[in-house]
C-alpha cells in the first residue's frame, strides 16, 4: 500500500485530497494542527467508505516539536517507509505591506515557508534512506506574479517555488522527486479565515478594501471546486514522471503563460483595470 503524509488536512484541499487518496487505496496519514477540527475530515471519510486507510495526527508545521513527533508517530504508523509528503498547509494575509505588522508577515513565512522547509528536513533521512519519495508542495498561482494587496503571500509562494526547484539539484541522485502544485482560485475556507488589514486612519485603507472587495468578487466568479486540486494531487503523486510545474484552473495556466512574456507594467495595468481599482486611487 502507497503512504503519504499530507499537511493541514482539517479543510479544503489537504481535507478533500486525503479523501481522494484513500478512495485510490493509499495509506493516508491525515495530519492537522487541531485534532478537534477531525470532525469534517472523518465525516467525508466515512461518506466515501475510506475511513479504514486514514490516520489522523497532530502536526502543526511551525512547531518543531510537533513535526518530529509527527514524523515518528507517522512511520510507527507506516513501518519506517514513507512514499510520499503533501505540503499543503497554508495562510494568508491581506493588505497593504506598509500596513502588514511584521508578526503577520513572519506567520505567513514560517508556516507557507519555514514550515515546509522543516517538515522536508525531518523526512529526507527517511526518503535517501529509501532512495525513493515524493515531496509535493501545494504552491499557488500567486508564485507566478504579483498580486494587490496580497504580498506576503505572493512572497512566500515565491520563496517556495524557488527552494524547492534547487532542492531537486540536491536530492534527485536519491531517486527523490520534488513537485509544484499551483491551483488558481478555488472555493477554500482560506478566503474568509485569513486576516484583512486595513487600519482605519491608514492611508490605504479606501484601496484594501477596494482590493477585497474585487477579489470577493474574482473569486465567487471564478473559483472553482477544490476537488478538481484533490484529483490533480492524486495523478501527480500516482504518475510515474510528473512535470515539476502543475497550474490547475485556467487561470493558472494564462498567469503560467504570461509570467515573463508580458511586461509587468502592462500586466499590473491589466489587473487593476480587471478588478476595477484603476478607480481608486489615493
Ligand atoms: N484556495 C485557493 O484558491 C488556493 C489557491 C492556490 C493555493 N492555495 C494553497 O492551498 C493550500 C491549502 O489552502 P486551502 O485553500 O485549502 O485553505 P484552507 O481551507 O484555509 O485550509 C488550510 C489548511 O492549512 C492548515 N494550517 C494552517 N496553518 C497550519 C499550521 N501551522 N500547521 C498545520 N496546518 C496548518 C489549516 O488548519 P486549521 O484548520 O487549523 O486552520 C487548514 O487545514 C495552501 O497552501 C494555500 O496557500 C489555495
């Protein structure tokens, strides 16, 4: 039986992901910060019938701690072989950078980041051991240009995308491959639960809310169902040579396609005349 490890699985795509994994009869272990948010995850589980191939563990990626007792309690589980790692957990924060306390840049770092950064550290002993695994990183379209109001986030999908395409160089002679999942918009808790800030009295105030308003409305116009991520998930962990950029919605594929063919002065111009903040201005 293939086993993996998937990150944040307590909603969205880890949630529907590692429904889809057991439904194709992997061994999922089902990790999350809150074991007390399982509720949805077992309740899919036993909709579909795959309850039997999951186990749910604790795993907070920005805790030391709770990644090397998830790791350990993940290869008690699996007999010390692990064929795979999905890094999907992730946060956001809206808003002007000027705006952004440093405490909400650093959160969005260390778990989109740092996060991903250590739970790979604490598995690569195991994969070269192996010679074999498969570390898939739930990136974004947002590595592939800027967003308004979305820095951080941006920052982090890029800081991500770039570790990870030189981590291939390291540890390909280990017969262990990295891959990049990089869904467009699609209809996630991430939307409402990240913070939005716009201070009142800050300058920006009248173009964030602008922003969020635009992109309410972008993503209730386009989003799309994550399940369409869960199956993209599943085919590139089952292929046997999976491309190392995977854009999924068509929106992924045009900001795939425009990113350094079209000069980001007029990129930038067509967004903001896209979502409508051409009008605002400060
Ligand atoms: N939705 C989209 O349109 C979209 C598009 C492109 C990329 N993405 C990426 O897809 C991934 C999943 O996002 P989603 O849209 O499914 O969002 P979501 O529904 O908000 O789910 C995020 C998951 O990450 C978990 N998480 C947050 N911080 C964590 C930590 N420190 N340790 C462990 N788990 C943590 C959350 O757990 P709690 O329940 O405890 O908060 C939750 O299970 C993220 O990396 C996101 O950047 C999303």
């Amino acid at each position: 039986m293939r086993t993996v490890l998937i990150t944040g699985t307590s909603a969205g795509f880890g949630l529907v992901a590692a429904v889809e994994l057991a439904k194709r009869g992997w061994r999922v272990i089902a990790t999350m910060r809150n074991l007390e948010r399982k509720g949805a995850l077992e309740a899919a589980l036993a909709q579909a019938g795959a309850a039997h191939s999951v186990d749910v563990i604790q795993l907070d990626v920005t805790d030391a701690a709770s990644i090397t007792r998830g790791v350990a309690d993940t290869l008690a589980i699996t007999g010390g072989f692990l064929d795979a790692v999905v890094h999907n957990a992730g946060v956001a924060a809206g808003g002007a950078f000027e705006d952004i306390p440093d405490a909400e840049l650093r959160r969005v770092m260390e778990t989109n980041f740092f996060g991903v950064m250590a739970l790979t550290r604490a598995l690569l002993p195991t994969f070269r051991k192996q010679r074999s695994g498969r570390i898939v990183i739930i990136s974004s379209e947002s590595a592939f240009n800027g967003q308004p109001g979305n820095s951080i986030y941006v920052a982090s999908k890029w800081a991500v995308e770039g570790w990870a395409e030189s981590l291939a160089y390291d540890v390909d002679q280990f017969g262990i491959g990295v891959v990049l999942i990089e869904p467009g918009p699609y209809i996630t808790d991430i939307w409402q639960a990240s913070p939005r800030i716009a201070p009142s009295g800050s300058v920006y105030r009248r173009w964030s809310e602008n922003v969020f308003r635009a992109g309410d409305a972008h993503v209730a116009a386009k989003g799309r169902d994550p399940q369409e991520v869960a199956v993209k998930i599943a085919n590139v962990l089952e292929a046997r040579r999976p491309r190392f950029r995977n854009p999924v919605h068509r929106l992924a594929h045009f900001t795939h396609f425009a990113r350094g063919k079209i000069p980001s002065r007029w990129l930038r111009r067509f967004v903001e005349t896209y979502l409508g903040l051409r009008r605002v201005r400060l």
